[in-house]
C-alpha cells in the first residue's frame, strides 16, 4: 500500500512539475526561458531519483546545470545591478571544480564507502550556493518580484540534496524536501508572469 501511494505521488509531483516547466517555456520573454531551465536541472535530478534511484552522476550535472542558469537569470533580470569581480570568479572557479570532481571516483562513486569523495564533490556546490545566496541579498526585492524567497529556498534546496546524496537514513525525507523546495522555487518564477 505505502508503494502504491509513494508511486502515486511521484508521478502527480513529476506531472505538476512537468506543466509548470511548460508554461514558464511558453512565455514570450527569454527571463522566463532561464527561470525554466533552472527547473529543468532540478527537475532531471527528480527524475533520476524516482527511476534510476542511483545514478548521482546525472544528478550532480543537473543541479550545477540548475544552480548556473539560476546564475544566469540573476545576471539577465538585474542589469542595474554589478556582479563584484571577485564573486563572479570564484562562481566560476567553483562551477569548474564541480564539474570536474562530478567524475571523481569515476566508477565506483555511488558506493557508501566513497562518502569523502562526496563530501568533496558538494564543496565547490556549496560554494554556488553560497554566491548565490549573497547575489539575491543584494537584489533584495528589487522592483517587488518577490525573489527574496529564493534567499530563504536556496540554503534548504543544498541541505536536501546533500543529505540525499550522502545517502543518509530516511531517503524518503530528504527527497521530499528537495521535491518541495523545488516547487517552491517553481512558484515564485510563476508569480512574476504579468510583472515583467
């Protein structure tokens, strides 16, 4: 019964999810492009985690494909604003030492035992996370579009899928919340349609 109903809201979750992706793609302005690929990276994650379980290989390129557009988007939406040269990079640096520790322990990576390699591989990530987090401080709520909540949603978003990737006790929880804060980051692009 608890399978049943897992598999149930797996699929209502990737569906809703799916849709919101959708409608953000049929927006005529590129911003709403981005946000969409932002959800796109979270999104493949979820996928993963409900089909192949695993393959954290996959997973991590998706959430540094999320974190970067979400890098790109801050970039595009606030123009009126200068990005230090310092943070744009050490972002850059830190994108570039992630994808690369993506592949350590090549192979064998997935296994509990390699759980230093993962705490490795999640530093330059947390490093992402961090700049971002200074970024949408600074913008605040710059022209009311709400991003401020992204402030709040990105320290969990990280939390969720650390915890998920060192292959913690509990799974269910950790995917759930990152499945929620997803959602979350999903309706406040939403909310800015009419706005821009």
């Amino acid at each position: 019964m608890k399978t049943k109903i897992k598999t149930i809201l797996c699929i209502l979750y990737l569906v809703v999810m799916f849709s919101l992706i959708v409608h953000l793609l049929e927006q005529p302005f590129d911003i709403f492009h981005r946000f969409a690929w932002v959800l796109i990276g979270l999104y493949m994650c979820d996928v993963v985690d409900v089909i192949y379980k695993d393959n954290r290989l996959i997973q991590s390129f998706a959430i540094t494909l999320g974190l970067y557009m979400l890098y790109q988007a801050w970039i595009q939406l606030y123009t009126m604003l200068t990005i230090p040269s310092l943070l744009s990079l050490l972002f850059t640096i830190c994108l570039l030492v992630r994808i690369v520790l993506c592949f350590v322990p090549w192979k064998q990576w997935k296994k509990k035992k390699y759980r230093g390699y993962t705490l490795l591989r999640n530093l330059p990530l947390f490093g992402l996370c961090v700049i971002l987090e200074i970024l949408f401080i600074e913008s605040g709520n710059t022209n009311s579009y709400g991003l401020w909540w992204i402030e709040i949603l990105l320290p969990l978003l990280f939390v969720f899928f650390a915890c998920e990737d060192l292959q913690l006790k509990h799974p269910t929880i950790w995917m759930g919340g990152s499945w929620i804060s997803h959602l979350g980051l999903a309706l406040i692009f939403l909310q800015m349609i009419g706005q821009i």
